[in-house]
C-alpha cells in the first residue's frame, strides 16, 4: 500500500466540506481561497463588502455580500446560505486605522475598528455558532494578531479591538467546545497584505499562512501562531513585561 502523501491526507479531511470565508476579498482571504481550492473541498463561498472576484475553481466558488459591523446583515447572509450545510467558517475580516491613542481620529478609528474586530466576530458568531452546534459540530476560526496579547502603541486602538476579540473567542471556545465545534484563532504578527502596506519590517507571505491554516484547519488546532509568530509568543509568554517595552519602543523611536 502507497502512503498517502499529506497532500491527500489534507484533501481527504476537506472534502465534501462547505467553507465559508469571511473577508475573503483581503490579502489573507484571497491566500486562503486560493489555497482551499487546491483541495476538494466541497464548495467555498467567499464573502465580503462587494462581491470578491472569483479566480480559480470558478465551479465550487461563489461570492456573498455581508457587512460583519451589522448583525442584520450577517443574519441575511446565514438565511441566504442555510441549504449548503457550512461546516467551516474562517473569519479574515477585519480594519487597522494605524492609530495611536492621542492621534485627532483615535475615538471614531477605535469605534469602527471596535464594530468590525470585535463586534464583527460577536455577530458572525452569535448566527454561525449556533448553525455549526446544530449540524453536530465543526470549526469556526478568526483572525486575531499578535498584538491580541500585547499592544502595539502605533496601533493602539486596533490593538485593544484585537485583545476584546481575544478575549470573546475564548467565551465563544467555553460555550461551543462541548457541542463540537472547534473555536481557532489565529494570531499572526506583519503579513504582506493591504493593511500592512505602509509597515516597513518584515513580513510573512500570506501564501506561507494560508498553508499553515489549512494544516491547522485539519489538525483541529485551538490557537494558532503562524511563522515569525511562534517565536514571538514564546518570548511574550516568557517575559510578557518585556515584550510589552518592546513594543513601547514603536512610538519612542518615531
Ligand atoms: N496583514 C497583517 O499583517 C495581519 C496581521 C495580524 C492579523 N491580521 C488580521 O487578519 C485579517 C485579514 O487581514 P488582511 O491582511 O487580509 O487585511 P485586508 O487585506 O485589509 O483584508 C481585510 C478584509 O476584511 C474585509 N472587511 C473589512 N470590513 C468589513 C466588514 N465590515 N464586513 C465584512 N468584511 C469586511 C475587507 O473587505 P474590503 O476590502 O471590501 O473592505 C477585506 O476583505 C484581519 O482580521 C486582520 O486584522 C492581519
């Protein structure tokens, strides 16, 4: 007998599954779509302010509207996909106003980044918690950051919507674990996308992430802390005080 390749052991646990990708028209989501499609999964519905351009896999693929920020919005979504038995939700949305504390804008940045970040992930999960509890199990994941754990002062209010997410998921994970449902975050320090366009340190390749999320999708992972964030969290953990001045040292020196 061949042994099966990771490839097929990968492709093996997602198929016939229906993904539902949340933020899908992001620099993350259009990895992870990519990615997805490599597999056989069953189908990926991509979902996102306007509707995502849909690359390969045209067959499996469809393109959604939702609005994370509205409750409304997200439950006309869940009514409008309810036949297609969505057994995965990876939730890629998500805003960065780059703003410190004092900066003129901070209080209406905090407010949206709190009603996307936060807010976003409390109503995707109060419609597809439920849904994914109902079918007997499943796996909701969301994109938090490594400045989930400790503030990043140059994103300070992003930080803090980051860290309430944070802190929501693992309410979520102590609700829903029990039913089968399988509550991940993902806490990735810079990725080359969109959001970090102006960020001149290093950078993961969101092709190199969404490898490891479908690794982590199928292993069934709680907590995931992809490349350059392994290390970084193993020196937070250590020492959460000097990671904490280290990050201080981002508005220092400008
Ligand atoms: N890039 C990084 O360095 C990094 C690091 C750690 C964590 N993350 C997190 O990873 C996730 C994906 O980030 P990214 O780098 O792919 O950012 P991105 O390229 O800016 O994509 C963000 C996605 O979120 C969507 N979105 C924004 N507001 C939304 C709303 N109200 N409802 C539904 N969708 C909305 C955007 O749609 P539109 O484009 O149509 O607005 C876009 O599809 C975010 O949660 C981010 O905070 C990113």
């Amino acid at each position: 007998m061949n042994p099966v390749s990771n490839d097929q052991r990968l492709g093996n646990s997602l198929q016939d599954q229906c993904v539902l990708l949340v933020g899908g028209s992001g620099g993350i989501g259009q990895a992870i779509a990519e990615a997805l499609l490599a597999y056989p999964v069953r189908e990926l519905i991509i979902a996102s302010p306007k509707p995502a351009p849909l690359a390969g896999g045209l067959a499996r693929a469809s393109s959604e509207t939702v609005d994370v920020a509205d409750p409304a919005s997200v439950r006309a979504l869940a009514a409008r996909i309810e036949a297609h038995d969505v057994g995965i939700v990876i939730n890629c949305a998500g805003i960065n106003g780059s703003c410190r504390v004092f900066s003129p804008d901070a209080q209406r940045l905090a407010r949206r980044e709190m009603d996307v970040n936060y807010f976003g992930l409390l109503n995707l999960a109060q419609v597809f918690g439920p849904v994914l509890r109902e079918r007997g199990g499943g796996t909701f994941m969301t994109f938090l950051s490594f400045v989930s754990h400790v503030n990043l002062p140059l994103m300070a209010t992003y930080s803090a919507s980051k860290a309430a997410a944070h802190s929501l998921l693992q309410a979520l994970r102590a609700e829903l674990t029990p039913y089968g449902v399988v509550m991940c975050g993902v806490y990735p320090t810079a990725v080359d996308t969109e959001m970090t366009r102006d960020f001149d340190g290093p950078k993961e390749s969101p092709s190199d992430l969404a490898r490891v999320v479908i690794e982590s999708l199928v292993a069934g992972a709680e907590d995931v802390y992809p490349g350059a964030a392994a290390a970084a969290h193993a020196g937070f953990v250590a020492d959460p005080k000097a990671t904490e001045r280290a990050m201080a040292q981002s508005v220092r020196s400008t």
